[in-house]
C-alpha cells in the first residue's frame, strides 16, 4: 500500500535551487529564520503529516461528516489534530510578531501547508480556514473584537470560516441576499442563509466564529453594498458565557469528494437573535474579503498540487512493484514478467504526473515567495512584484486545479483496474481533486479575471511584469548548454500568447465584452502551459547548477528532472498551438448560441 | 526542583538507508542523519517530569560535532541544557566504551536525580547502553514505563509487559529507558524551532571527561564485528483449507507457531 505522498528532496530543491528561500532570510522581516530551522520546520511537518494526517486519510473519506439535526459529528482525529496545530503555533505562523505570529515567510509555510495536504487534504483545511478568518479580524476587527474573538482562535478552540456563498449566490457575490438590519446596541441582527460553508459547524472546536458577507439594509445594489460581519454560533455573553447566537447548522452536503471536511447550510436570525459585528467600514466587505482571496487562491492551487503528489507517488509505487507483461521486443512467454514501469506508456503516464506536480509545486512556492517579497519591497520594486502577483494568482489556482484532475486520473490509468477500485487510494485521490476548479472561484471565473482584470490591469502593466520575468529566465538559458532550445521554444510560445492577447482585447477595444470574454477559459489554459513551461526552465537551470556542485540531491534526481522538463516541452507546451488556433478560428461563435439551440 | 539528564543520540535513518550487500554495512551517506526515535521519548519522558515536578532537563550526546543538530531538536522540544561529548578519541567506541563516557561525562555535571534514555537505538539495535550507564552510574534501571510520579524522593513507576502490569517504587537517583510505547511525543512550537538553531551548548572533551586514549574508541573496546549479513525477508502464501473451526484452528496453530499468540 502507498506510503509516501510527496518527495522531501523534491520540495527541498524548489525551496533551495529554484526559488532560492535563504535570500528572504536577508531581510530583517525573516532574520530569525535560517536553512537549519527551515530544515526543523519542515521535518516537524513531515512528523505531523506522517504522524496524525495520513494515517486517516482513507477512513475521513468512509466515515464522513455525519449532521446530527444541530450539529455535524466529524472524525475524532480532527480535534486532537487542530490542537496540535495550534499548540505548535500553526494558525497564527505567518502574522507578525506584535500579533503573536511567527512573522514565517509563506513560502516556508505553504511548503508546509504542501506536506499536510498531500497527506490528507480534507483535516488540513480546519486549521487554514482559521488562519485566513484570523488575518481578516486582524486587518479590518476592532481591538475590542479581536481580545474577544482572536486568542481562541489561535489557540484551536473555535474555528474559523468564510462564509460567502448563498443558494443564489455563488460565483455572482454581487447577489448576496443576507441582511444586516442596524441597531442601536453595537451590533447588527443577521437574516438569511448561507449554502457550501466549508468547516460551518462541527463537534471538533467549542464554537465557529464566520466572516459573513451580508447586506446592510437600504445599502446600495450589487458589490458596492456588501459588508462584512463577524457572525459567531455562540456569542460571548456578559458573564463571558457563551450564548447560541441563532445561528442553525440545517444540513451538510455529501460530496464525491473531500469528505473529511463538512460543507454545510447556514441559517441566520430565525429567531430574529443572531448578532453581527461590522468589521471595518459598511459596505467595503468584498474589497476587505479580496484582500485574503489572493492567498486563499494560491491555497487552492497548493492543495490541488499536493493530492495530485500523493497520487503520483501511490501510482508510482504500484508500477515499479506491479508484474505484468514483457518488453515488446521479448516474444518469449517463459521470460519473467516485468514490472509495468518497464513500459514506455506508464513512464509516460508517470512523467506527464510528475510534470504537473513538480511544474505545479514550483509555481506555488514562487506565488508564496511573491507574497514575502512584497511585505519587504518598497516603491516601484513592489509595485512591479504586486503586477507579477495579480496575474499569476488565476493561473497558480487554476493550472493545478485543472490538471490535478487529469495528473490523478493518469495516476489511476497507472494501476488500471485496482485503480478503479477503492482497494488503493488513487480513485479518492481522483474525487478529492475533483473540487479545487470549482471552490474559491471557478475555472470560468478565473479566466474572466485573468483576461478581462488583470491582463487590462493598469494599461498592460502586470502583462510587463510577467513578461520581464520570463524573459528573464529565457535570457539565462540561452547562454546554457542544453537549454538554449527550450528557452527559444519558450520565446515561441511568449510571441504566440502576445498575439492570441493582442487579438483578444481588440473585441473590448470596440466594446464587444461578450465577446472578450467568452473564451476567457481557454485563454487561462494556455496562459497555465506556458507559465509552467516557465517553471519548468527555471528548475532545469537549477537542476544544471546543482549537478555541478557535488550534491546531495544525487545524479539521477537531477537527471530526472532535466528530462521532466523535456517531457513538458515536447509533450505538453505544443497543446498552446492548437488553443491558439481554437481561439483565432472560434470567432467567440459561443456568444451566438442561444439556450433554444439545447432544444433536444 | 528535579534535575534530570536526558541522553540523545544521532543515528542515520536505517528505515530509509541503503546497505552494502557485500559487508552488510549501511551506507551513512544514503539516509539522513536523525534524532534516534526512542530517544525522542527519554526528551518526552524526561520534559513531561520537569513539568510535573520543576526542574531542568539536561540532554547529553555522545557523538561527532554534527550530533549539534540533534541537540538543536532537543532545545527545540523544551530541554534547558545541551551537552555535546564529543573527541576524536572516542570515535569507534562500543556500547560498553560509550556507556562509559556518559557515565563520566554525566558525573561532572553535578548533583542528578533522574537519567532518561532511549531503551535502544536503531542504528545498532544493541540495547547495551542504558544497562550499561545504569552499572557505571550505580542506578536502578527501569523499562517498560507505563506512568510515572516522584513521590518523597522515590520514584513511583507503573510498569506494563506482555499479560503483567506493576507498580513499583524506586528511590531516587534512577535511570529510566523509554520506547515508543512510553508515550507519545509532542510536536515542537514553531517558536522554538526557529530559535533553537541558535543556542549555546557545552562542548566536553577527552579532556574534561578524564581518562586517556587507550581506554576509549576502538583501542579501549572488546567489541569485535566479526560479520554482518543483510537478510532477505520474502513473504510466502499458504491457504488454510476445510470448514470455518478448522480453519480458526489452522490459523491459531500457525500463529503460535511463529509466537504471535502465546496464551
């Protein structure tokens, strides 16, 4: 049976060689990290994950959430596992020390995140639910607010969530229906429903605390009317008792997927007694929500990448264990069988796994990195880094996203039948995947905001950043052996993907947004391709220089990756020319398609 | 106020290493060099009584100047003091020889009441050493800790093994070895992870432990390898045929056979 779930030497390499993390160190922000306590740390994760995560990570998925008719009874391992995170200071790592943080750079932190993930991705969102509700009560809370609502947080005892979603409400926020009708008492009693909350309630933390966007009646139509409310279940009463706040857990969803975490149904002020807490000022709630959405989008591509990990490395275990057939030149029958990774397809399969991952991997670490940089740059520097931010953060939650479902689906092509079966774990690592395209924007959204926000952003100013970077990349493997051709394919590609914009944005130059967008997801797609290619020529030069040192990580990893990065190049960087050419020859024809035309 | 002496040892990870197939011997530069897993329990063990009792934990490691970062990992889990003992000299030493050395270097660092240790280490799996401290220590050695309370200067020890379970009560000083089953190691703080790296220890030589060359290392050890031998482990398939009973008594045979039910 599968045993690992991700490579330790593998992150260490993104960590070290790619994205270099001991540069951050040199900022007075990172001083008191170092590469021994970024070992520590992440050896701490590891024991964790092997520890109280991936032991349960099938029986999360059999014995699922259960709703009780008040509250949602969730496996026992997930209370001793948030109370873990939170004694270790887990929830609370990466706010600043004068909040009581750790002040870690994300992008040692999302290595870590990476690590629980992949070892069951449903018990590690209790405690990251919690640190993005946290940030929020830290950014736009009261200091009143936060001495009541913060310390249990940090200390594990009441989750955090986001509360946003509502049956009509979903990708269109601008719809939100819940009300917050105004007193004279500091608070504002809720009304309404919320749908898809992921961690709304359950029997592992005392209380939930949700950052809810609601409406504040008589407050404009659309996004400019939303506000945003810390609404408890329990509310601290005046003998510092907790008291139901109305707020009533009505049902819990059955997913195909993911099932060690309850998505659930909120209903709010059926009792006309649910109170709300304005954080900030009245109608600013969806900007203040933006301000965590670009790192809960990076947390998306991250979990995808890392379920998508644990099943290559599932599928890569059985083919290297599994007998079966001979090599195609060997017609003798009394020959012993071979193991399967002895074929051509399955290291093909296996490749186009680790491509994903690793490609994935790679750009999640660099987003975290982006993060950090822009905490200690100033003036235009972070300015510039903020572009190279803003429009990757689509592509970094959707690429892993998209091709975590297909990196799984291969993983369970690799043990073909037993795959199928849930004998083995690829098929939930399949289902667990299965979600991330759609939580947190959908694909269609993404795309909409890469090409119709952030390629537009500032008269193409991210669009530079993002291009001064990659051609970065490209100047320094041309000068390097056995990297010249990928960098002048990757120019190729850049050229392409610069007309394919160009094309594009002549639709909204005449006022034709329809139009403009309608193929934003396609867009989106070759823009992923091209991007990890990107990553991919980054680890190559890393891989080169390691192999030039005497190094730990050995010639045949280093090797490995050199080829990795051929396979991506030659087998999926060439799909950008066919979307390309959907994109010149489709005229945009689905703006045209009318519902009567599904008639039959 | 207890002071308690936790000893830790850096072992190379024998689950993850490769082996020679010629000498039998690892292949130190295949695994990374770790925190010995029983020893990590004598650090929960001896924390746990500090907590209860006040006190300081002291963590001793014999080893060469690398074994720094496993004294790193103990400050990190909440140990006061760290001591390296660590000299060309003492390089090749056996169990009996590293037994020693502890002792000797544990005896100038004052006044004990309570040494933990782990019960074996996974690189030699010898067991030797903490029966061996215990006997140059002049210490009641203790396994098999189920529970633990300091009472009036004694030790009071709850022990579980096989079927048998006992209470028994030690007079102070005592040594304790610790297995995984002891407990259950606690994860450490992120705040003192990022600090650890950089705290002073207590380096001592040859020279501050006593004694001369001849006594330690490969010179002062009766210990001789005479071979090693990797053995293969293969698993075979037997069917256990007839009705349900006699297929129950089949297995149950079978597994007494192999000592896996005894009673």
């Amino acid at each position: 049976m599968a045993t690992k779930f991700y490579s330790e030497k593998n992150l260490k390499f993104v960590l070290n060689e790619v994205h270099r993390i001991g540069e951050l160190f040199k900022h007075e922000r990172f001083a008191e990290y170092s590469a021994e306590s970024t070992q520590l740390i992440l050896d701490t994760a590891k024991g964790i994950a092997n520890g109280m995560m991936f032991p349960v990570f099938a029986e999360m998925d059999k014995k699922p959430p259960e709703y009780t008719g008040t509250t949602i009874r969730v496996h026992p391992a997930v209370r001793p596992f948030v109370e873990k995170m939170a004694d270790g200071g887990w929830i609370n790592a990466v706010m600043p020390y004068d909040l009581g943080g750790q002040q870690m750079p994300l992008t040692l932190f999302n290595a870590c995140m990476f690590i629980f993930a992949a070892a069951n991705y449903s018990m590690s969102v209790y405690p990251g639910l919690t640190t993005g509700a946290l940030s929020l009560i830290y950014l736009f809370a009261t200091k009143e607010l936060q001495d009541i609502y913060a310390p249990s947080m940090v200390a594990g005892k009441w989750q955090g969530t986001m509360a946003l979603t509502e049956p009509e409400a979903g990708s269109s926020l601008s719809d939100v229906r819940t009300t917050a009708f105004p007193t004279d008492k500091g608070y504002y009693l809720i009304k309404g429903q919320k749908t898809f909350i992921s961690a709304g309630e359950h029997d592992a933390a005392e209380n939930i605390v949700h950052l809810m966007l609601a409406r504040i009646k008589g407050a404009p139509a659309g996004v400019k009317g939303i506000s945003l409310f810390i609404v408890p279940r329990h509310r601290p009463g005046a003998d510092g008792k907790l008291e139901f706040n109305d707020v009533n857990c009505t049902g819990c969803y059955h997913k195909m997927g993911y099932r060690g975490s309850p998505i659930t149904q909120l209903a709010m002020g059926e009792s006309d007694d649910c109170r709300g807490f304005l954080l900030g000022e009245a109608n600013r709630g969806l900007s203040y929500m933006f301000h965590m959405m670009n790192e809960a989008r990076i947390n998306v591509g991250l979990g995808a990448a890392a379920i998508a990990s644990a099943a290559y490395y599932a599928s890569l275990e059985y083919s290297r264990e599994r007998l079966q057939g001979r090599i195609i030149t060997e017609k003798d029958p009394a020959k012993p069988q071979i193991p399967i990774i002895e074929h051509a397809d399955v290291r093909r399969m296996l490749l186009k796994q680790r491509a994903i991952v690793e490609g994935s991997l790679s750009l999640v670490v660099y987003a975290g990195k982006l993060v950090d940089l822009i905490s200690v740059a100033e003036g235009e520097e972070k300015t510039r880094l903020e572009m190279v931010l803003e429009i990757l953060t689509p592509i970094v939650k959707t690429y892993p996203s998209e091709m975590g479902i297909v990196s799984t689906s291969q993983a369970i092509q690799c043990l073909g039948g037993y795959g199928y079966s849930d004998e083995f774990p690829v098929e939930q690592y399949m289902r667990d995947a299965r979600i991330h395209p759609i939580h947190e924007g959908t694909t269609g959204i993404q795309g909409m905001d890469l090409l119709g926000r952030k390629v537009t952003m500032k008269n193409g100013a991210a669009v530079k950043a993002l291009l001064g970077e990659m051609n970065a990349t490209i100047a320094a493997a041309k000068t390097r052996e056995g990297l010249a051709p990928y960098a002048d394919e990757l120019e190729k590609s850049l050229a392409l993907w610069q007309a394919v914009m160009g094309a594009a944005v002549q639709y909204a130059l005449k006022g034709q947004i329809d139009k403009f967008l309608a193929d934003a997801s396609i867009f989106l797609e070759l823009t992923g391709i091209l991007v990890i290619a990107w990553q991919w020529l980054l680890q190559g030069i890393a891989a080169q220089d390691a192999a030039k040192e005497s190094s730990a990580y050995g010639a045949d990893f280093l090797q490995g990756k050199l080829l990795t990065m051929e396979y991506f190049f030659k087998y999926e960087l060439p799909a950008v020319y066919g979307l390309e050419k959907i994109l010149g020859a489709s005229g945009a024809m689905t703006v045209a398609v009318k519902p009567v035309h599904f008639e039959d | 106020m207890l002071s308690i002496i936790v000893c830790i040892k850096q072992v190379p990870d024998t689950n993850r290493a490769s082996f020679d197939p010629r000498t039998g011997a690892i292949n130190r530069a295949s695994a990374e060099n770790i925190a010995n897993p029983d020893d990590l329990h004598a650090v929960e063990l001896a924390l746990k009584l500090r907590d209860a009792c006040g006190g300081r934990v002291t963590a001793i490691s014999m080893g060469p100047p690398r074994a720094a970062d496993t004294l790193a990992e103990a400050y990190a889990l909440g140990v006061d003091d760290c001591v390296l003992v660590s000299d060309p000299a003492f390089a090749g030493s056996d169990s009996l020889v590293t037994g020693k050395i502890l002792a000797r270097a544990i005896g100038k660092l004052g006044r004990f009441d309570v040494v933990v240790t782990g019960f074996e280490a996974i690189d030699g799996n010898t067991a030797h050493v903490s029966y061996q401290l215990s006997e140059f220590l002049g210490l009641p050695h203790i396994t098999q800790i189920h529970d633990l309370m300091i009472e009036d200067g004694h030790a009071v020890i709850e022990r579980l093994y096989g079927h048998e379970y006992q209470k028994i009560r030690v007079e102070l000083p005592v040594l304790l070895a610790a297995t995984r089953n002891t407990n259950r190691v606690r994860a450490p703080r992120l705040a003192d992870l990022k600090s650890c790296t950089g705290k002073d220890f207590t380096v001592m030589t040859m020279a501050d432990v006593g004694g001369s060359a001849d006594e330690y290392g490969t010179a002062g050890s009766p210990t001789v390898v005479i071979g090693t031998e990797v053995f293969a482990h293969s698993r075979g398939r037997e069917e256990i045929r007839g009705t349900t009973d006699e297929k129950v008594e089949g297995l149950m045979q079978r597994l007494k056979k192999h000592n896996i039910l005894r009673y």
